[in-house]
C-alpha cells in the first residue's frame, strides 16, 4: 500500500485512488463539487484544489485538483496550505457571483452541499455587489421542480441522467456564464431516474416536486431505515415523516435513497422515490369499518358492494374475536388468504391463526407456481444470485423475457453500468485509471455484449448488442436452444433465422468470464424460467462455477409468501372449489384477506366467486380497493414507513424496516389485529394464547424462526425493542428537531412523552444515539459539516464501500436442491384463436400502491393495446383506435398503440393498470380483440 | 475586403428563396449537402454541427423546427443538438437580420477605440448589441476577437472583413450595405 503525506502526517492508502476521495475516505474535509463516488472525476469546478510537493525540499509546492491527481507513493500534499485556502475560497467566491442565496426559500437549505462547501471554504464575506445572472425556469414535470439561477454548473446532472442513467432529454445548454442545464422544450423529463437529480444536484437546481407540497427542513424530518415496498429488488429508503398541517398525526413527507452497497448503493428509481405518497391519498383506511345492512341500487349492487360505516375499533375486534371463537369450536371455517406486499409477519400471523391448510397465498396458481420455481431454481447449487455490484462487472449479459427495465428498474441501472465493462478493461490496459469518467468515457471500446430477448421494445435497447422479439413458447425456445449450444449440443428448435443470433450470443456467453443470466416472473411464464435455469446450469457445469442468474420476482415479499406457503395448490384459484366443499358441511366460512386486492390477483369471475361463496369477508388493508368494497368488516392495516416487519427480495435476502411514524387513526400492523382478536377470544386454548401472547416484532421473528429453519436469520436481522447503546435507543429525530413543546400547545402545554416503539430500539425523539457509525438503525445520515447526503462518505468504509456499521439484511438459509433436467415443454399444435395477449410492465402504472400516489397517478398511460403494426394494417387500426378485449369473462377498453417490436399475431396489455386489471391476470393467454365504433354524437 | 474563411467553410446565406426558417421538414438540398458532410465523420451526432449549418445557409437561422427537422433527421435527441446549437456563437437560435455585423471588441481594438465606433453603429442603425435594425437588415452582435489585430479595430459584415475602421468608413460600409438591399429589393 502507498504512503502518502498530507500537511505532514503520513498515511498508507489504497492504490490506484485520486487524491481527493483518498482525503475523503481518511475523515480530511475537502470541499468539492462535480466528483460524485458513483460518477468519477472530471475536474470541472475546481473546487477541490490542493498544493502538491514535488519532493521535501520543495517548499513552494504546486497547486493541483486533487480529485482529478493520482495519489503516488511517496508524495507529499497540503489541504491546509495558505494558497491553496485562498485558491478554494476564490473559486467558491466566483461560484456564488450568480447564486442568488435564496436560502431562506430554498428546498435545499438544511441539506445543502453548496452551504456545507461554502461554510467549510471561510466564504463568509460577499463582495460581488452586481447583478445576476437570471433564467428561465422550466417545467418538468410532476416530480422535479427546475431553479436554474441557483446552478453552478458542476454538470453533474448530466452526467447523471445522460452519462449515468441514458437520459436522453437533459443536456447542458448555452456556455459561459449562460449555461443552463435542461430539456430542449419544457416538458416531463422521460427518464425513470429522473428523482436523483434531487440528491445529485449540490444545490437547489432540482428538488422534489411531491416533496414541495408538504415541505419541511431536513432538520425537521422523523426517520428510520425503510424498504422500499413497490419492487422486489429491496431498495434501502430513508422515509422522512412530521406532523400533518392541519391535526397533529404525522404524515408521510418524502422519501430519499439510504445507501445499501448490495442494492441500490447511491440511487432510487423514480417509482421507488414518489410513489411513497399513497399513504396519504384519499383512499387510506384510519378507521374500521363495517358493512351496512342496507341495499345498494343499481350496476355496484350487481357486484356485491357495501356500503360501510365507522365503528369502535374494540367493537370490531370482538367481532373477529367471536369469529375465532366459532372457528375454535368447529362451527366455522376461517381461511386465510396471505399476500406478496405484506410483510413475513403479516402473513406468518395469518397462516398461523387459520392453519397451514386454510392459508392460500393471494396468489394465482399461475404466479405462485413461477414464485416456487424461482425458489426451486436459486437453490440450486450451480446458480448464484449476484448483487448489484456483481450485476455491474459482468461482462456479457442475457436478459430472458423480463423487462426489468419496469419491473425492476434498479437492476436495469446497474445492467446499464455493466455495458461499459469493455471501455473500462481498454482504460485499464491504456493504464487510465477508472475515476478518470471524462477520459474513459471517451475510449471507442465497444459495448459490453447484452443480449435482450423480450416481448418489446425494451428501456435498454440502446445498449442492447443483439434483440430478440418474440412469444412466451419462441423466447423460451431460444433459451432452450442457447442451454443446448453452450452445453455443446445441437438445438432442435430453434427456426434457421435466429440460429445465427443464438450462436453468437452463447458464444459471447461461454468466452465470458463472468456471465448473468437474468429474468423472472414478469414474463408469467414457466416455460422461460425454466429455459432460464438450463442456460445458467450450462454456463455454471462448463465454468465449473455456479453462474450468476438474477430472478425477478415482482412484489416487495413475494420470495417472502413462497417460503411460508409452499403449497402450489393454495393458491386462489383453487379456493372456490374449497368453499363449496365448506358449504356441504354447513358450516358457514369467513375468510380474511390480509393487504390484498383479489381482483389484481384472478380474473373477474373467481375474484367475484370467493366473495359470493365465502359467509364473512374480513378484510385487512391500506387503501379502498374492490376488494375492501365487498367486505363486512375492514381493518385499516399500516404501511410499510407505519410499521415494522422483515420481506425476502428477489435475491432471498431478508431485510427489516422500521416504522417512520406510528400510523394515523386506528392505523396499525395487520398482525397486531389478528393477535388483539385473539386476546379478545373467548375460546382459549394454546395456539390462541400464543397468538394473543405476541406483543413485539421480535417475538414474531422467533416465531417464524421456529417454525421455519430456513428462515432463522429473521430472528437474527436487528437488535430487539430491548437493545440499548450505551443506555439509550437511537433517535428518529435529529438534535434540531423543532417546535416540540409548540406543537401541541394550543391543548397543553406540558410536553408530552414520546410514544414508546414496542418493535424496535428506535425513539420517536431527538435524545438517543444520533451517529450514524453507532448503528444501522440511524437513517439520517448527516456529520458535522455535512448537512448534505455526501455526509455519507463519512460512515463508509472507504468512497463506495459498505457502511461502517454494516447494513441490515441477511440471506435466508435455503437447503441446496440440484435441480431436474427440464425439457422445452411441447407446444400443443391446436389451431389457436384469437389474439395472444402478453403482460407488458410500465414503471409507473403496473404497480398497485405507487399508482395511488397523485404524481405517479398523474402520469400513468392510459391503458393501451400495443399491436403489431401489420396486424393493425391488416385490420385497419390506427394508433388512438378505441378498442375492446375480451379474455376469460372479462372485457376492457383500451386504446390502440401501433409496435413494430410485439410479435405478429399478439398484443401486449398492460399489467396491473387501474381500472383493466383482470386482463394483468389473464396475459398471457388468448383473447378476442373488437374494434369499438366512436360515437357520432346524436344527430340521427 | 476578403474572407478569413476557407470559401467552403462560410457560404453567403441565400436569401432569394422564400422564408423556410419553420419548415418541419428538409429539403433535397439540405438532406444532400448534409449526407454529402456527413461522409467526413464516424457517427451522426458528430455531424450535428454542421448540419445546423448547412440549414442556417439555406434558411438564415435555426428556427425550433429546423432543429427539430435536424433531429430528425440525424436520429440524435433534440436536447444534444441544442446543446451544439447554443453554445456555438454562429449558430443563430433567434431571426437575424440580412447582414450580421460581428463586431470586435478584443484588447487591441479596445485600444484603438472600438467603444466609439460601437456606438456610432448602434447611433446609426438605433440598435443595442444582439438587436437587429428595423428594416430588418443589420444584427449587431459583439465577438471577442476575430483574429486580424494588427488592423485593429475590426468587424465582419457577412463573411466580408473590414479593417482599420474610422467612424467614416463605418458610415460608408453601411449605407453601400443599405443601397444594395434597397436595389434589390425593388428588382
């Protein structure tokens, strides 16, 4: 390791770093602008300059940007020099000639890098009596509020949005003092990652639009380590919450990236990063309600629903208490239906109240069969489950059927970052040191190969080197057929045109040193993971190494519900059939839905079956969905940032969140329902008692622990709600958290004691362990100095290492399963009718709770047919035709949109979209497609 | 008077032909001498530049939808060309008038009292830096250093040079200017 001296103290460092991220890494404070740890150097704003020595005899030194300087062995620096204080403190002068230090009325203020840099530079004088140079701003959209005059221009956002993310829509425009960074016409900025412009920015440029609406300083904020609940991927999430305007219960006021090397290291998807505000929308449930005898008239009354009311929260729970009871003493079966956005808890209470036997998994058989064979297939020894990181160094990638650019858009990032590998090995070998962003980015090396066989046009085709378009039955066959010829096989099904393709592409893949499969359940087809699985198995045995395949799942717990329910046969379509055998031995059923929409999950006809078959309907959630609509009795569930529970993401690991805040109303954790139900229970025997017994989290996690071996790190994940440092919780709130004995002044004036966490060692309180080195637990990342999240760099062990005090989360400890040699399946050769529709994902729009959120909701499509632009000319269909499908019961209009990529002869309908969901639960499969007439208005 | 260019470099913008500064589509012509560029360069985004130019030739300025028709046409995102298009000072983003008089305002033409021949121009034709004259045929625009400084102090009117100016020969450039596009314009 090479010894470097700075203002006379030596240190060994690691090689091949630059001068300022070493200074950094060692605790020096070094001001600095347009370095970011994921995006390198280009040393544009000089800010981080420091005096370099050329040996001891050299007392003069000369001035250098330490960020853009080798460190070399030997070498001498000084950051406290006097000139090259005076050189720093002029450049911050000349930076802020244009700033308009608007602090006071600035969202970035509190968290501001460019205040950190400017107090940490001694510019505490302005001298610049003239005028500024003023813009105009531009709107972009929903999420991003545009302050160009606060700019001062260090290009990172562009670096970010163009170079980093493949935005195509943000540039620097103009020069000199007039460069002005936006789109060429105002108008929502296109990229999914657009929200981290937001953290990117030193200054006020682009803050949060959602954020706006309910702003409060950073200081101000409540927070705890979340997960965030709209993907699979497990993204670190620092909710912020404080008090509503109007009562006194918290609320939920934005959402920012908390750093997890594993995961999402610096970065959120814009999903991820706005959809957190449907927890405040109108449809939130704080109350409990039950269903009104009276009768609805008209279309609702056709589909069973109720209207509800209020009642006492203790009222209801006797309810589902004499429920229990009936069920205790045999005169009525409870069934369970558990859910992939619900926590390991959640689920693990319910399965545990209404028994293995009656817990189905919310779940069509269709979607819980995928979830079992990604179970199945991660656990075979051949397959490893790479994290983002590794996702970022392979060096040839095949993505299989799965659009992870929408269904997890954070993967799709870092297969982004993975394209540059062969420019970063030709850096390497012109020995170009990899920070060195300008220089590298400029090296002609070509694209990393990534292969994407999918049903469309997908988010990463500009770094796509080969495309595949094609049905479930083709793309599986393709997979089939690159197993075969990686195993050194001769495919069989593949047709003569994409032979070439599948020849080059296993080629790639078998020269490469570290290949990644990747797909998942999005595709809803078998057929492909399986293909998927044979690839990677025939990568792994000629490596003689187990090869990196990444699986999707597509909800935050979905890995969670398949550990805890591995039955494939619980799954909702089965239940009708369940309940009618019930009916025979006249017992009436209730069953309870845990945070669940049902006809999300099964077409129109089974969704509507349950409900008319089942006697009770009890229904634990966070928003009023069709299902809440047909239930007698609705518990309002809290949210993820209102609670605290464990979910397993794609890769099997088991992460834990905290409750931000406690819930509003009578808001609180579905299993803390169903463990006051049984208190309440009349009929007491063991399994009730060990139900009303559960009083924490913790005691839930050695529940789970217990039961399922497989999942005993859920025990192990965090420190229980006994834990202390050095005597004392750590604190939600930070030192300068305000207004505590105002807020409820105009009741009482007496300060109130903070609501004790029964889950975690967590305070709703500023007095507690505020470092963020001391615990994991500590969300709000922020050091003397470092207002800013660049605070970060101070808790990690070294730039863009893992936090000092470890991140949470621990793989579940699955047993090794090799798994059987899977054979292409035989298509059946019956004439097929119809057209084959085909799930497609879109980032905002296919999931459930993000499109509740007002900004998302905003710019949600809305709900198209992408048809083959031959078969729309066949059929005579423009783009904007209004038309209707039909596919099992159920029917849905859509509006045309013409695709040159979707295969002849299919259409692709959008999954999950407000107001056509059934058709998501449908694709694929065949269905009718009708053209509607317009209306001509009524002049016949 | 002569051009400091390389002749292929500036061409005289073409005015002859009717106003085509917001067509949405190229012509022929401009497709042509664009392909014809573009055979000099690896990819299109690097022939961005030039292409603006071409366009500017035929159509006097680069209007958002010759930008766009540019984009287009190219294949590179509107924004990345933007960007090309503002920050070179001779890509014109506004209308200009029919002679675009680069005015040089570099040390030595300081000396030599460029200031007051400044405000001669703007005195004459009523117009500030960046303005264009009311009948439509001069822009002002003011340029670092056009290179010639030992003739200082110097402008360009077009692609023509004139050096050694006296508040004299400034009159005189611009009313010769005026008397053509006067005679032309009654042809």
């Amino acid at each position: 390791m090479p010894t470097i001296t700075i203002d006379g103290d030596d240190y060994e460092v690691e090689e091949g770093q630059n001068l300022l991220s070493t200074c950094l890494s060692l605790g020096i404070d070094l001001p600095y602008f347009c370095w970011h740890p994921a995006m390198g150097s280009v040393g544009a704003c000089r800010q981080c300059a420091v005096i370099e020595y050329k040996d001891a005899e050299d007392h003069r030194g000369r001035l250098v940007m330490s960020c853009m300087t080798p460190i070399k062995d030997g070498g001498l620096y000084s950051v406290t020099a006097e000139q090259a204080r005076e050189f720093r403190g002029s450049i911050i002068e000349d930076l802020m000639t244009n700033h308009p230090h608007d602090c006071p009325v600035c969202e970035e203020g509190g968290e501001c890098h460019l205040q950190d840099m400017t107090e940490m530079t001694g510019h505490t004088n302005r001298r610049y009596r003239g005028t500024k140079r003023t813009h105009r701003n531009q709107y972009l959209g929903p999420f991003i509020n545009h302050e160009m005059n606060r700019c001062i221009a260090c290009y990172r956002c562009t670096r970010f949005y163009r170079d980093y993310a493949g935005g195509t829509d943000l540039q620097a425009l103009g020069r000199n003092n007039q460069v002005y960074f936006g789109r060429q016409q105002e108008g929502v900025l296109e990229n999914g990652f657009s929200g981290n412009l937001v953290e990117v920015c030193p200054t006020g440029v682009f803050t949060d639009k959602t954020f706006s609406k309910h702003y409060v300083r950073k200081w101000d904020l409540q927070t705890a380590p979340s997960i965030c609940e709209h993907c699979a991927v497990g993204c670190n999430t620092a909710p912020g919450a404080r008090e509503g305007w109007d009562g006194k219960d918290q609320m939920l006021r934005r959402v920012i990236n908390l750093y997890h090397r594993e995961i999402n290291g610096y970065f959120l998807c814009d999903r991820g990063r706005f959809g957190y505000d449907y927890v405040n929308c109108d449809a939130r449930l704080k109350a409990v309600l039950a269903a009104r005898t009276d009768t609805l008239i008209e279309s609702t009354a056709a589909r069973g629903e109720r209207i509800h009311g209020e009642i006492p929260p203790r009222e209801a729970v006797e309810r589902l208490a004499q429920t229990l009871a009936q069920a205790q003493k045999g005169q009525r079966r409870l069934i369970g239906i558990g859910s992939p956005r619900a926590s390991l808890e959640n689920n693990f209470a319910l399965r545990q109240l209404v028994g293995p036997d009656n817990f189905y998994a919310g779940l069509a058989e269709r979607d819980l069969h995928l979830l079992h064979l990604v179970d199945a297939i991660q656990r075979d020894p051949r397959i490893h489950s790479p994290t983002t990181p590794e996702i970022e160094s392979a060096d040839a990638i095949l993505i299989l059927g799965e659009d992870i650019s929408n269904t997890a858009p954070r993967v799709g990032l870092a297969v982004r970052q993975a394209a540059r590998n062969r420019q970063r090995r030709q850096a390497r070998e012109l020995k170009i040191p990899q920070w060195q962003d300008a220089s590298v980015r400029q090296l002609d090396g070509d694209p990393s190969p990534i292969a994407v066989a999918g049903f469309e046009d997908s988010g990463l085709d500009d770094i796509a080197s080969s495309r595949f378009h094609g049905t479930p039955e083709e793309i599986a066959a393709f997979g089939h057929a690159l197993a075969q010829l990686i195993a050194g096989k001769q495919p069989a099904e593949v047709s003569p045109e994409y032979l070439e393709m599948a020849q080059q592409i296993s080629e790639t893949l078998s020269a490469s040193e570290r290949p990644l499969v990747i797909s998942g359940c999005g595709c809803r087809s078998g057929e492909i993971l399986q293909a998927a699985a044979q690839l990677a198995t025939a990568l792994a045995d000629r490596n003689s190494n187990p090869c990196a395949l990444y699986l999707t799942c597509l909800e935050v717990n979905s890995l969670g519900l398949a550990q805890l329910c591995t039955d494939g046969k619980k799954a909702l379509d089965h239940l009708p059939g369940a309940l009618r055998t019930e009916g025979e031995a006249k017992n009436p059923s209730s069953v309870i839905v845990l945070e669940n929409e049902l006809c999300r999950r099964v077409d129109t006809a089974t969704a509507d079956e349950i409900f008319s078959l089942a006697d009770e309907l009890i229904v634990l959630d966070l928003l009023h969905n069709l299902t809440t609509r047909r239930a007698d009795l609705v518990f309002p569930a809290a949210a993820t940032v209102e609670s605290q529970g464990t979910v397993i993401n794609s890769n099997g690991l088991a992460q834990c969140f905290y409750a931000v805040y406690e819930g509003p109303g009578f808001i609180q954790e579905s299993w803390r329902w169903l463990a006051d139900a049984a208190a309440f229970c009349p009929e007491s025997n063991a399994l009730i008692s060990t139900i009303a017994d559960w009083k924490h989290c913790h005691d839930l996690n050695q529940a789970i622990a217990e039961a399922f071996p497989e999942l005993e790190v859920v025990a192990e994940l965090g420190p229980d709600e006994d834990f202390r440092i050095d005597g004392l919780e750590v604190a939600r709130q930070s030192h300068r958290y305000s207004g505590r004995t105002a807020i409820y002044a105009d009741k009482s004036v007496a300060e109130h004691k903070p609501v004790k966490d029964p889950d975690a060692p967590l305070v709703f309180s500023m007095e507690g362990i505020q470092d963020p080195d001391k615990s994991p637990l500590q969300a709000n990342i922020w050091s003397p100095g470092w207002n800013s999240n660049q605070a970060l760099h101070k808790f990690l062990q070294g730039i863009g290492g893992k936090r000092r005090c470890g991140n949470g989360g621990r793989k579940i400890q699955r047993a090794s399963r090799s798994l059987p040699d899977w054979k292409p399946a035989v298509q059946p050769a019956g004439e097929a009718e119809g057209f084959l529709l085909l799930p497609i994902y879109r980032m905002f729009g296919s999931g459930e709770l993000s499109a509740m959120a007002p900004a998302i909701a905003s710019v949600i499509a809305q709900p198209f047919v992408l048809i083959n632009r031959h078969d729309a000319k066949r059929l005579d269909i423009d783009a904007g035709d209004p038309l209707e499908i039909t596919v099992g019961g159920d029917r849905c209009q859509l509006i045309a949109e013409i695709s040159d990529s979707i295969p002849f002869g299919s259409l692709g309908v959008p999954y999950g979209f407000p107001q056509v969901e059934p058709l998501g639960t449908e694709a694929p499969a065949r269905g009718q497609l009708h053209l509607l007439q317009l209306e001509t208005g009524g002049d016949q | 008077m002569s051009s400091v260019f390389e002749p292929e470099v500036v061409e005289v913008m073409d005015f002859s032909k009717a106003d085509r500064s917001t067509e949405t589509q190229l012509s022929a012509e401009e497709k042509r001498e664009i392909d014809a560029e573009f055979s000099h360069y690896e990819d299109k985004a690097s022939v961005g530049l030039e292409a603006l130019r071409i366009v500017q030739k035929h159509r006097g300025w680069i209007s958002d939808q010759s930008l766009q028709a540019v984009s287009d046409y190219l294949d590179i995102p509107s924004a990345q060309l933007e960007g090309v298009a503002t920050f070179f000072q001779l890509i014109f983003r506004q209308p200009v008038g029919k002679e675009v008089i680069l005015f040089c305002k570099s040390a030595s033409c300081w000396i030599m009292g460029c200031a007051r021949l400044q405000a001669r121009i703007e005195q004459k034709l009523q117009i500030a830096p960046g303005q264009t004259s009311g009948d439509g045929i001069f822009t002002l625009l003011e340029t670092p250093c056009l290179g010639d400084c030992d003739k200082a102090p110097v402008m360009m009117v077009g692609e023509e040079m004139h050096r050694n100016l006296t508040e004299q020969s400034i009159d005189e450039i611009i009313d010769n200017k005026k008397r053509r596009h006067a005679d032309e314009s009654t042809d």
